[in-house]
C-alpha cells in the first residue's frame, strides 16, 4: 500500500470506531440482538425455515459489526505499517 491507501484506512478506521463506540448505534445493536433472540425463541423447532430465516438475519447482523471491527483493525495495521516506514527513514538517515 501506498502512504495515501495508508492514511485513508487509518480515517477509515477513526469512523469505523466511531460508529462502533455510538451510543446509539450500540443501543440499536442490542436491540436488534434481543429481537432476533425473541424471534428464535416464538419459532417451533419444526419450523424450519423460519429457523434459517432468523438465523439468516442474525449472521447479516453479525456480518455488519464484523464489517466496522475489520476496518478498524486494517487501520491499526496501517497505522503500523507508517510507523515502520518512519522507523527505516530514520535508520537510513541517522544509521
């Protein structure tokens, strides 16, 4: 990556962090854990394609927040990465 992929991934991941650390966002998260829990509890075993439904959209939901996590972790990884370049900068210019 480039220093300017770098740096967008590193914003990136401020937003990401952002979003994730929302107290609304977070409020709608358990929200929307507690309905699909509710959800899963109401269906009949036997009722198995209402089970993959809601199984379904519990692993979207999980997919979204997964989504957020692995950009804040790409930008810590850029972050790294700029701070080993600035490291092998130095060590060219001052040995």
């Amino acid at each position: 990556m480039n220093d300017e992929q770098l740096n967008k991934a590193i914003g990136r991941a401020q937003r990401a962090a952002n979003l994730l650390a929302d107290p609304t966002l977070v409020e709608a998260r358990e929200h929307i854990e507690a309905e699909l829990w509710r959800q899963f509890q109401r269906v009949p075993p036997s009722d198995t394609e209402a089970l993959q439904y809601v199984a379904g959209m519990r692993y979207l939901h999980e997919k979204y927040f997964a989504f957020l996590a692995s950009a804040v972790n790409d930008g810590k990884l850029a972050s790294l990465e700029i701070e080993r370049r600035k490291k092998t900068l130095r060590e060219k210019i001052f040995g």
